[in-house]
C-alpha cells in the first residue's frame, strides 16, 4: 500500500505492517488504521504509526522496556480478549513519544500503552489502572539512571 504522508513523504507500507484499532488512540478516535514505520536503524527502540487515511497524522513510539527496564503491568482480560491474544509471544507494546523543541524533555507515555496483537494486528491503547506510571515520563532521565 502506498501513503502519502506529510511527515515521510511518500512511502510503502506492507499489509502485514498495518494495524488496526476498534476504539482509536485517545484524542483520535475516529482514526482506526495505522502502518507502521520501522527504524532505518535495526538497533533503534523507535518506530513511527502513520494514519493510513490522514497523511498529516503520524505518532512517535518506543518500545518502554528499552527505556525503563522495570516497566511492568497486567492486561486485563478484555483487552486481551478483545484483541485475541492467546500468549505473551504474539503481543508488541509500545509507547507514545512526544519530541518537544527541547530534546532534553523528550518523553513517553507509560500510562497508556499501545498493544498489538501481531498475529492479527489488531491494536488497542490501554490505560493502566495504576499511579505508578505517568503519561510523561522523561527518557533522557530514564536514560541516566540506568547509568548510574
């Protein structure tokens, strides 16, 4: 499938890289069908959602156990009904990153992942039912603690 995109130009993504929400990203509910866009780097925790129907809408994401080794939660059994997961191998997460001017408060979303069945690309944004994670945890601070 081929997309013209504000961000990437024009681009080709694969059926297998196309995902599919029931009830939308929050804030953009009205937008089911995303691809996805692999890193040129392999290495890179970063990939890119591009909304197949609106070629100026596109989410930064990263995969938070890169960031934040610790990062852990429980899928209650709707969502993984809802979305037919049938074991922890066939799930991807992913979450939302917001690039600010100032990279140094580069952030992601642990609050409300993106969970993907691979097997079916079915997708859904997940709110956790918890205070441990924010929906703007600092990266770079993330980054340094490890370092530490």
């Amino acid at each position: 499938m081929i997309l013209e995109t504000i961000h990437f130009g024009k681009i080709e993504i694969k059926e297998s890289d196309i995902i599919r929400f029931e009830e939308g990203i929050i804030g953009f509910e009205d937008i089911k069908t995303y691809g996805i866009i692999n890193s040129e780097d392999p290495e890179s925790p970063f990939k890119w959602i591009q909304a197949v129907n609106k070629p100026d809408l596109a989410f930064a994401l990263v995969d938070p156990f890169k960031i934040k080794k610790d990062y852990d939660f429980e899928l209650k059994n709707e969502y993984v009904d809802s979305l037919g997961i049938k074991d922890v191998s066939e799930v991807n997460i992913f979450s939302i990153v917001v690039v600010p001017e100032d990279m140094k408060k580069i952030s992601m979303n642990l609050k409300a992942p993106i969970i993907v069945n691979k097997k079916n690309n079915k997708a859904a944004q997940v709110v956790l039912e918890t205070d441990k994670y924010t929906v703007r945890h600092f990266i770079l601070d993330e980054l340094k603690k490890q370092e530490v």
